[in-house]
C-alpha cells in the first residue's frame, strides 16, 4: 500500500515539474549550476535561453516579443520606448533610424492634428520633436549621445538583436482619430505658434 502511494505521489510530483517547464518561457543555469526553467530568470543567471517561442513579426506587443533574446525583451518591458514625431519634423528622420539601428523595438505617436499636439504639450510640457520616453525618462529633442545614454541605462543591447522577421509598427496619432476627426494642422499665418516646432540643434 505505502509502494502505491509513493509510486502515485512520485508520479503526481513529475508531472507537475513537466508542466512547469512546458509553460517555461526560459532555461538558464543559475549560481550554484544547476539548470532552471521559468519566465522570469534572475539577474546572476547564465547561459539564459528562450524555450517553446515562436517569431511573430508585427507590432512591439507581447506576441511580437515572444521571439526576443532575453536581454532585448527584459529592456522592452521594463522600459518601453515611444518615440513621437511629426511629418515636418527634419530631426525625426535620424531619431527613428538611431532606434532602427539600435534595434530598439518603438512604439511611434505622430503630432499632425491640434488635438495631438494639445495631447502632446500635456505629455512633454513643450512642442519640441522628437520626444522619446524610454521608461520613466523623457528627452525633448533628438541629441543621439543622449538617446544612446538613455537606451544604455534602461539596459537595451548595444546592437540589434531582433529576429529577421520583425516588422516596424506602423505610426499611429496621438489622439485616436474617432476625437481627432478629420482637423488637419493647416494653420493660417497668424496660427503659425500652434504648430508643433521642429527640434533645432
């Protein structure tokens, strides 16, 4: 009876710990050597690699970055990256392929209506672009030794590290086009302050 029972006990404990590491995102060996399974590895983990992910190219969001390396989808989720930009905005133009270069996975918020840039002074407290948030930390202007500053700090690699598959998210308006309705930042030249001014170095 006592063998049933451990037989039954051993067999209930496997299968637990199988279940664990199917669901497992990642395998690494931890300080002492020994190999662990999970979703969340440690700080002094080593030889992290991903387990049971598939590519799935599109947006920055959780499905596109079930294929990121360990290290690029920890910056992403502690520090996301918005980038804002505008058409007309001439210093957005290398902004966007700094991050590009990087491979620095970017959410875009273009400010071309009056409600965007109304939404955009209430974000930023200005109307300079680029602005890029990386986390909590906000830069008005595009200063590529600050951005790459910011970008270390929040722990992003050095190079790019997303898979070939990747696609760039398409930009989208600040405000969501239902309240932005078609109202074009045409300003007349006495509405020339209300149009968002392009970053100057």
């Amino acid at each position: 009876m006592n063998g049933i029972l451990t037989r039954t006990l051993l067999a209930a404990l496997l299968a637990a710990g199988l279940a664990g590491i199917a669901a497992a995102q990642y395998r690494w060996v931890d300080a002492n050597g020994k190999v662990s399974y999970g979703d969340k590895p440690p700080s002094d983990a080593r030889d992290v690699r991903p387990i049971g992910l598939k590519a799935t190219p599109g947006s920055a969001g959780s499905d596109a970055m079930a294929n990121f390396p360990f290290e690029l989808r920890r910056a992403v989720e502690r520090a996301p990256v918005i980038l804002y930009t505008s058409p007309e905005c001439q210093p957005c133009v290398p902004a966007a392929a700094l991050l590009r270069e990087r491979g620095v996975p970017y959410t875009e918020r273009t400010v071309i209506s009056p409600d965007d840039l109304q939404e955009f002074e209430r974000i930023s407290g200005g109307r300079r672009l680029p602005h890029v948030t990386v986390g909590a930390q906000a830069q008005n202007g595009f200063n590529a030794d600050i951005w790459l500053s910011l970008l270390d700090t929040a722990g992003y690699p050095k190079g790019s590290m997303l898979p070939r598959s990747y696609q760039w998210p398409t930009p989208q308006p600040l405000v969501p086009s239902a309240k932005a309705e078609t109202k074009p930042a045409a300003p007349t030249a006495g509405e020339q302050a209300a149009t968002p001014a392009p970053a100057r170095r």
